[in-house]
C-alpha cells in the first residue's frame, strides 16, 4: 500500500513538473513575445523566423515539427536514454501552444518591448529551471547541441555549441527583424539564465562547489570525463569512507558556476542517478581560472 502511494505521487509530481515547465513556456510565447514582435534564441527564435516568412503556418504547428524532427534525430544518433526525458515536454509544449493560440488574449496591455523581455526571461526561467528539476528537455537547442557534439564536435563543449547556435539565431534575427528586437533577445536570454540559477541553486554565491560520490567506478569516470571535457573545469577526487556502512567510494569535488552546476546535475540525473551529492555556495575563489589572490577588490 505505502509503496502504491509513493509510485502515486512520483507520477503526481512528474506531472506538476511536466505542466508546470509547459504552461510558462508556452504562455509567454503566444501572450507576450508574439503580440510584442520579440523574438529569442532556440527553437522559439527558429519558430518565429519560419513564422515570418511564412505566415499563414501556426506557430504551434511548426514548434510541434521541429521539435519531432530533433525528437527523432536525437533517437537515431543518441539512443532511447536520450530521447525518454524529451519526450514528455516534446509533447506538452505544441499542445499548450496549440491551445494557447485559441485564446483571445494578451499579457500587457499595451507594447511594451523592455517589459515583454523581461516577462519572458523569467517565465523562460520558470519554465527551464522546473524542467531541470525533474530531469526534462524540451527538445530544443540543448538536445541539438548533444547531438552536434556526439557526432561532429567532439572537441568542443556543449554549452559553446549550445551558445553558439543561440547567438546565431539571435544574429539572424536582427536581419530579419531588427537590431532592437535581437538586443531584447540577448536580454531576455540574461535574465532566464539567472532565473534558473535562481531555481536550481540559488543566488548566495557567484560559485557553488558540487561533492560529488557515486558507487560505481565507470559511473564516476564518465562523470569527471564530462565536467572537464564540456564544463571545462577541473575534477578533484579522493576516496571517502561512510562510517556507518564502512564502504569505500570515490568523492569528485568541483567548484563551478551555479549555471554549469545546473548542466552537471542533468548529465548526473542520466548517468548515475543513485549518487549523492551536495551542492554548497562560495562567493569567491582565488586561483587558476577564478580570482587572482593578489588582486585587493575580489572578495
């Protein structure tokens, strides 16, 4: 009985989460950035391109393509592991957005650029950062990035694809709307990054160290291998002993931004779910890569 209740409200709050990170995603797509003519970076930037040149296509309809094309790509070079947690908000977000679309309504009441950026930088947040939490994707860039690095980029780190293909939507945007709309974009992009860090760890600290332990050797390999291979952050490991069971296990330390620390957790989340790790705030760190000690103004 106790464990019928537990598996109720796993579902429960998979749900929660599934909708929750849907409806903000989706709501501020059609009631802000759409009436206010703003754009962003992503798979909603590429939807309001498309969208403009093609007008009489729904907005909805081609976010629901494009994200099934990434859905099948990421399938095909990537494997289900890959594809099991896109698949949820793969789905939520176009039916949303379908919905959303039938509903006479705006936001503001008036255009009102700065606003709507900041409008959706949070609820771009909102919606990220509660998707992280249960482990989701949309589908978007993030995936495409995994999937340019698998297969052609190996040398370099996701988050760069990942940035780079968002700088370039935004780039292009700015030709084909105009350079205020492409700056509004960059906005609203600063803003759901911090946002998100906000969610998932925090404001207290321009750095978070992350103990990382886990059981399984290769586990903990594979681990280490992606911090420093995409995060381009250095790994400290040792081996810790749990007093209470008197096993042995291996403990990776690094110290990083909240927004790197956000990429580590998911990438855990799909490797090496069992590990127990901690995550604790530093407001400055003085050595290579991070402050110089000799400095006087860095703490």
């Amino acid at each position: 009985m106790h464990t019928n209740k537990s598996g109720m409200k796993k579902i429960l709050r998979e749900l929660l989460i599934i909708l929750t990170s849907a409806f903000f995603g989706s709501s501020v797509q059609i009631f802000v950035m759409i009436p206010n003519g703003m754009t962003s970076g992503g798979l909603p930037g590429v939807c309001r391109l498309i969208t403009h040149f093609f007008p009489k296509l729904e907005y909805s309809l081609v976010y629901y393509f494009l994200s099934m094309i990434i859905l099948v790509i990421a399938y095909f070079t990537m494997g289900k592991k890959e594809v099991r947690r896109i698949v949820a908000l793969g789905f939520a977000y176009p039916i949303m957005l379908f919905i959303f679309e039938r509903v006479d309504y705006e936001f503001l009441s008036s255009p009102d650029p700065f606003l709507a950026s900041v409008l959706i930088g949070v609820f771009y947040g909102i919606a990220t950062g509660v998707g992280y939490i249960g482990g989701y994707s949309s589908g978007g860039t993030d995936t495409l990035a995994r999937i340019l690095k698998y297969k052609v980029f190996s040398h370099m780190r996701t988050g760069d694809i990942q940035m780079a293909m968002d700088i370039s939507i935004i780039i292009i945007s700015a030709f084909v709307f105009d350079t205020n709309t492409a700056m509004y974009a960059v906005l609203n992009a600063v803003v759901a990054a911090r946002v998100i860090a906000a969610i998932m760890v925090g404001y207290s600290g321009k750095f978070v160290q992350l103990d990382i332990i886990s059981r399984d050797k290769e586990d903990a390999d594979a681990i280490a291998e992606y911090i420093m291979n995409n995060m381009g952050r250095a790994v400290t490991s040792h081996i810790s002993k749990g007093e209470y069971t008197g096993e042995e296990r291996r403990t990776l330390t690094v110290i990083c931004k909240p927004s790197e620390s956000i990429k580590i957790k998911k990438y855990i989340a799909e490797t090496d779910p069992d590990v127990f790790a901690t995550v604790m705030p530093i407001t400055t760190v003085w050595g290579k890569g991070f402050s110089d000690i000799n400095e006087v103004d860095n703490v």
